[in-house]
C-alpha cells in the first residue's frame, strides 16, 4: 500500500496531492542549499555536490506517495521536469536565480547549469517515465547517479592524491568511493522498496546485491573515464542497460 492510498478513494486526487507535496519537498530542500551557498556558508562546489546526492534520494522516496494508477509516473515526472526546464531557463540566461547559479555551479557562470544540472534532471524524468516502481533498474541507475558519483567527487577532492593513470582529474579513491557509495545507495533503496512490498513479485535480494555489485563495477569504470560533464548520463546509461539484463 502507497502512503497516502488510506486517505484517498480517487487515485487521480491522490496522485495530484503527492505531485503537490513531492514538489514542496524538492523546493524546500533546493531552497534550503540555494541559501546556505548565497549567504557563504557552504562553499559552491560542496553544495552542487549536496544538492547532487541528496535531491534524486528525496525525489525517489516520493514515489510512495503516489497511487497505482497509470497517470501516477507522469505525474511524478512533472518534478523533475518543471525543475529542471527552470535550470535550463536560468541557464540561458532568460530566468534570474543568482542564489540557484551559486549553489549549483562550481564558477558562478550560469551556463555551467546547462550541463552537469541539466542531465542530471533529465536523467531522473527519463528513468521516472520508463522504470518508475515496476523494476529496480531506475533505482539503481539513479542511486548509483546521486550516492556514487556525487559522493566520489568530494571524498575524491580531499583525499584522492593518487591519480588514475588514464584519467589525472579522477583518483582511486574517488573510484572507490564511487563503488562504494553507489552500491549502498542502490542496494538500500531497493532492499526499502523490496520491503514495502513495491516490487511483485518480492525480489530475492542476494541475487540483487551481487547485480548491483557489478552493475556499480562497471558505472564505477565508465564514471573514471575522461568524459567530462557527462557522466550523469554514462553512468546511468550504463547501470540502465546492464541492469536491464541482469536485475
């Protein structure tokens, strides 16, 4: 049972309130970052990175409050989309919002949002749109976006002095940080999900564990790679395909 199913007899009322309340939770929480790094009390680049982590997990346990219904998914992608087609309008300049432009790039130029940003918010409508409570796999893909890679760039950046050999602005730290926080975040969201009953039938979670090991293996590979701006996207291409296949 979703959260909110008791307390609505139309899916269509309960699908309207939990787009309504998963929006207040996402405004809320970029407000919060947006101020904190407008006011200096963070830096820039460590609350891009927060906002990274935290902004998909939050998105994603709303999905409980949605119903069953067929409209649930798009409705629920709305989020991610009107959010991100507000970054793209900050982006390019037609929209104002210096406190978001200092939260979420690492210079201050505006058009940094048109990148790491913008894909990030893409890559949450699209895996929203297509996997949504019905596999595991968006989980996965998204999880290993938010906890892997966000993670790997902050623990990278103070404790990473050992470079990659083929990539010098990745470490081996980083990377394993990637592994390592990509592989909790996944395997915690989907082991909830598993328990909350949302996936039928129930998932056998040690066949689960060892797909999102190598599932985060290989997102770990591509992220070290020297692709810059677009690992949101690879990582997650490669966690979606492979996770097809093996989850």
């Amino acid at each position: 049972m979703m959260w909110l199913e008791s307390f609505f007899s139309n899916a269509w009322h309960q699908d309207l309130i939990a787009t309504l309340i998963t929006f207040a939770i996402a405004l809320t929480w970029l407000r919060i970052m947006d101020a904190l790094a407008h006011r200096g009390l963070i830096e820039q680049r460590l609350s891009r990175k927060i906002i990274h982590i935290g902004t998909g997990p939050l998105f994603v346990i709303c999905w409980n409050f949605f119903s069953a219904g067929i409209q649930a998914r798009f409705l629920a992608a709305l989020v991610p989309l009107s959010i991100t087609f507000q970054f793209f309008l900050v982006g390019i300049g037609v929209m104002q919002d210096e406190a978001a432009v200092e939260a979420m790039t690492r210079t201050g130029d505006r058009r940094e949002i048109l990148r790491g940003p913008l894909f990030y918010g893409i890559v949450f409508v699209i895996c929203t749109l297509l996997f949504w409570r019905e596999s595991p796999v968006g989980i996965v893909a998204l999880m290993l976006m938010c906890g892997g890679d966000g993670l790997a760039d902050i623990i990278g950046r103070r404790w990473g002095k050992a470079k990659l050999p083929f990539n010098a602005r990745k470490s081996w730290v980083g990377s394993a940080t990637m592994f390592l926080g990509g592989w909790v975040f996944a395997l915690g969201f989907v082991a909830l999900f598993n328990g909350l009953g949302v996936f039928q039938p129930v998932l056998d979670m040690v066949s689960v564990s060892l797909s999102i090991t190598l599932i985060a293996l290989a997102a770990t590979i591509v992220e070290a790679l020297p692709l810059r701006d677009i690992d949101n996207l690879t990582t997650t291409a490669v966690a979606v395909l492979l996770g097809i296949f093996i989850l």
